[in-house]
C-alpha cells in the first residue's frame, strides 16, 4: 500500500516553546516532541502553557510512540500531562529520560512512563518502519534528530542544533550516521527556525567559557554564576574551568543539584565528589577555593538572582560578600529583558561585589543560525522542506533561505505551516488540506490544566492590577432583614485621604441592594449578587478609577 503521510504541527510554530509535530503514516502516529511555554506576565498564577492534544486523544489507538529529543523542557514539559491521556512508548536518550523524571517529579506529576532507552546513534523499528537516530550538537548532552523511513523517503526532523564537530563526548554530531542517513533519498526535512535571520554559524558563540575564562583566573573571592537548568554544555564546562583554577564547585539548591546530577551521571564522567563541597562549607572555606553555581527554568532564574541579590532568600548561608563576584550566564530575549534587567540592578546594589554579563550578540543560544541551516539542507537534499519551530518571521526567514539555495527547493516545494495546518504528502505530491486540527493553548495551575479563555486568568489579572473588594451579609429571609454585617474588606486598593468616603459610600450602596431586594416577594440571591457587582464596581471605577475584583458574599437563615 501507498503511503500516505500527514505533517501535522500542533505546538512550537508562530510562538516560541510547546513544541509538538505529529507524523502521521498511514495508521500510525509517530509524536515527534510534547513541550511546553512559559506564561507571561498576563497568564497569573499560571505554571506552564502546553499546547492542546485533543487530536491525540482522539487517536491514540494510532500512536506509536513519543520521541524526545533533547532533554529541555520546551520540547519534553508537556510529557506528564499528555502522556495520561495519550499515552504510548517513549523512544529518548538516558540523559533525556533523566530530565523527563524529573521534571514530573518537581512538578508532583505522578505519571508511569514506558520508556526505551536509545543511545543518539540507534536505531528501532517501530509499527514495522525503521527509525534512525543520529547524534546533534545541542546545549542538551546527547541529543539527537531522528530519520522515519516511508516508502518516498526519509523524514527528516531536527530539532535545535548546531554545526560543530569539536568531538566533545554527547554535543556533536555523528557524522558517520548522518552520512548514512543523507545518502539516502531524502523526502521531507523539518530544521528549526529560531535564528533563521541570523548571518553566519552559531559556533562559537553559544560557548560561555571564553567569556568568563579570564574573570575566573583574576576573581580574588567566591564566584556565583547562574546558568540555564537545561544548558548541560556550559555547565559542564563550567565546572571543568573551575577544576582548572582549582575552585569547588557548591549548588546554590536542590534545583542545581538535579542540574549537576545530569553532568555527574554521564557515561564515562570524570567528576567525584572531591570536586564538589556543600552549602555548609561556604563560610569554611577560602574564598578563592569556591564556586556556587545557580540553575533554574525560563524566568525563575531571574526571579532567584533577585531574591539572593536582595539579601531575601530562603537559605541565609546564602548572601553575597564584598569581593565576590556574579556572572549571569543566562541568555536574553525579547520576552525576559525586563526581569533580566531588574535582576542586574539588584545585584548592582550590592558594593564591592563585581557583575558579569552579556547581550544577546555576545552569548547566543545553540540555535541553528543560516550558515548552520543551509548546512543541513545541502546535506540531505530534501524533496519538501517544513521550517518548523519558531515565530512566523522566522519560519519564513527559514523558508526563503532554503529557496535560494539552489538545490532544487521551490515554492511549490517549501511549506510554513502554522499549529493545526495539515500538509499532505504522496506519490502525488504534496498540498495542504483545506482542514485544520484542533489547537490552542491550555493552561497548567498546579497539577490542574484549563483552557486559556478561563475566567480564573482574568480574575487573577484584576487582582495583580486593580485589588479585590470583600462584601459580607447574613440575611433573615423570613423576617425580609439583615442581621449580621455588613462587613467590607479591601485588599490591593491603594486609596488615599478619600479612601474613608468611598469605603462608607461602598457599604450604603451594599446595604441598599439588599434592603431593595429583600422587598421583592422572592429573595433571588443570584440576582442581588449580580446587582452588587455592577453598581459598585460603577461607584469604585468613577470615584477612585480602579477596577477591582468584587466578591459578594451572602448568607441566608
């Protein structure tokens, strides 16, 4: 039977994070990534956004397997929250495996995953169609891109990448299998996008170690530096530099020793625990001989530099001294430039302390630039190229790139999908189809998951913003009275001297909606309530142009 092949992305394009590409063959689904995003400063009180997979539960009698590539959690947050609903065989790495189990634990995700366990250079057959893996140079140790056999050729999926073939053991290429891989036929490759617009390779511009090499030779006192919780590269050589200037290497908290854990456990590592002190050792040792690293998740590093350069943290053997120095070894971006910047003028309010840190030229993500990009297409040649993995811009960024290669890509050969589109591929050709899928955004609020319209967001936005307003009452119905309150309490209202005046004007108002209502034959509470919030908030917003959330609360005997 022909094969007939859908490419259906369901996260991770026009939006950065929650990346998610269904391969569908046939009957069989092959899940190519199940990430997560980052909320903004609109999504209150939200802990992750992962995208909507109602098409996978709809078809999980189809699908054959999860395959994660890399371990970060934009491609592998989405795991414990999809896998219960959808769930399938797992196909990743072991130091993958590590990040998925403990992502689900951080997050008091109970979740039984079926994992098998791949080394980046395998290869499996899976729903009776090889799968090849080969090894890619990405912050995260040994990832890898994957090659899914059809009766057209391959498909070719890299998430992100870099060219580099510097041989560090679990961040380069293999490039034995990925000659193997592109001498083949070639029918679709999928290459991320998130530098499409950038000139040249990325190498070596993602490696923090030459940025910091010299400081860690002149530093007379404790270095601190933070570092992504996912960017295994640098924080690995991080701790070799440290070696080399004969520093100890302490975790700022149990979050970083989950990081160092991942470096600690590779195969063939070099490090004991003679390299490492604890949180105890801090004021034993001499300042020259220390290293404390920080690791954290998307803007939660930033909020932890601010809390310790605050003197505010938790652990108070935690405080920077005169002499010390902190490098931020995070990287900027158009979405953390505020709270980045917050967190630099914090630490600049410690004297005597010196800061390190660097913009978005100097140190870059491991994310394929245009050199890098037009290196992988020259090498496998594909029939049809799907940019995948970034914003709209850079998506097409990515797809003009490709056209004008001259290696055979056209426009009838080059497709921007956006979440949900279907591009159809056969003997025939390839078209996308007039239908979408399904998706969106859901919310994840501890262990619950909400759609992204949920009243709960706006009435957290309005709390961040405009406060609350408390009304209370208990009502007698059968003698049509108030007999206890009323009672109103304000929370985040910054009034000033005309606070007095409209908090009595507030409650005159309160008791005259209830009074007004009890009069009525039948006492309809629901209506009251409703009655409350409209005219109040009116009163709030004219007299003291604020917008509060307000929450009538009534009781009846």
């Amino acid at each position: 039977m022909e094969d007939k092949i859908k490419i259906i992305p369901l996260g991770g394009h026009d939006e950065f994070g929650k990346n998610l590409t269904v391969v569908e063959i046939n009957d069989d689904i092959f899940v190519l990534n199940c990430g997560l995003k980052f909320p903004d400063k609109t999504k209150h009180g939200i802990d992750y956004i992962i995208p909507r997979f109602d098409y996978l539960i709809e078809n999980k009698h189809k699908i054959r397997g999860y395959f994660i590539t890399r371990g970060q959690d934009i491609v592998l947050g989405g795991l414990a929250y999809v896998i219960k609903r959808a769930p399938a065989k797992i196909y990743c790495t072991n130091v993958t495996k590590d990040y998925i189990t403990s992502f689900a634990i951080h997050n008091h995700a109970k979740v039984d995953y079926d994992f098998d366990v791949v080394n980046s250079c395998d290869e499996r057959i899976v729903a009776n169609r090889k799968i090849r893996f080969f090894s890619t140079c990405t912050n995260s140790a040994n990832s890898f891109g994957i090659a899914i056999s059809t009766d057209q050729g391959n498909i070719v999926y890299i998430d992100d990448f870099v060219v580099d073939t510097n041989g560090d053991s679990g961040f380069s290429f293999n490039s034995k299998m990925l000659s193997t891989v592109s001498e083949e036929n070639t029918l679709l490759c999928m290459l991320d996008s998130h530098y499409a617009d950038k000139i040249g390779y990325t190498n070596p511009s993602y490696k923090l170690v030459p940025l910091i090499e010299q400081i860690f030779k002149d530093a007379q006192g404790r270095i601190f530096i933070a570092i992504e919780n996912q960017d295994i590269y640098n924080i690995e050589k991080t701790i070799q530099l440290a070696i080399k200037n004969n520093r100890k290497i302490i975790a700022f908290d149990e979050n970083t020793k989950d990081a160092l854990n991942v470096v600690i456990n590779q195969p063939n590592s070099y490090l004991t625990k003679s390299h490492f002190a604890t949180l105890d050792d801090l004021n034993r040792m001499r300042p020259q001989d220390i290293l404390v690293i920080m690791t954290g998740f998307g803007q939660r590093a930033f909020h932890k530099i601010t809390l310790f350069a605050s003197g505010n943290y938790d652990d108070k053997r935690l405080k920077l001294l005169p002499g010390d120095t902190f490098i931020i070894g995070l990287h900027v971006n158009n979405s953390n430039e505020i709270i980045f910047t917050d967190s630099v003028d914090e630490l600049y309010k410690n004297d005597e302390v010196k800061i390190y840190y660097y913009n978005k030229r100097q140190f870059k993500l491991m994310y394929a630039s245009q050199e890098d990009i037009k290196t992988m297409l020259s090498t496998f040649r594909p029939k049809y190229y799907v940019p995948t993995n970034g914003s709209y811009r850079q998506l097409l960024n990515n797809a003009m790139l490709s056209l004008d290669m001259g290696i055979g890509l056209n426009h009838m050969s080059v497709f921007v999908l956006d979440n949900g589109m279907v591009l159809s591929i056969d003997k025939s050709g390839a078209r996308i189809s007039p239908q979408k899928v399904m998706t969106g955004e859901l919310l994840v609020d501890g262990l619950s998951i909400g759609d992204s319209d949920s009243d709960i967001i706006s009435d957290r936005s309005t709390l961040s913003g405009d406060g609350v307003i408390v009304l209370g009452v208990v009502v007698d119905l059968k003698n049509k009275m108030i007999v206890g309150g009323p009672d109103v309490q304000t929370r985040g209202l910054f009034f000033v001297k005309d606070s007095e005046a409209i908090l009595k004007e507030v409650t005159r108002l309160f008791i005259n909606i209830i009074e007004n209502e009890l009069k009525n034959e039948s006492f309809d509470k629901t209506h009251c309530e409703n009655e409350i919030r409209d005219i109040i908030f009116k009163a709030i917003r004219r007299n003291a142009q604020k917008s509060p959330l307000i929450i009538p609360l009534i009781a009846t005997i």
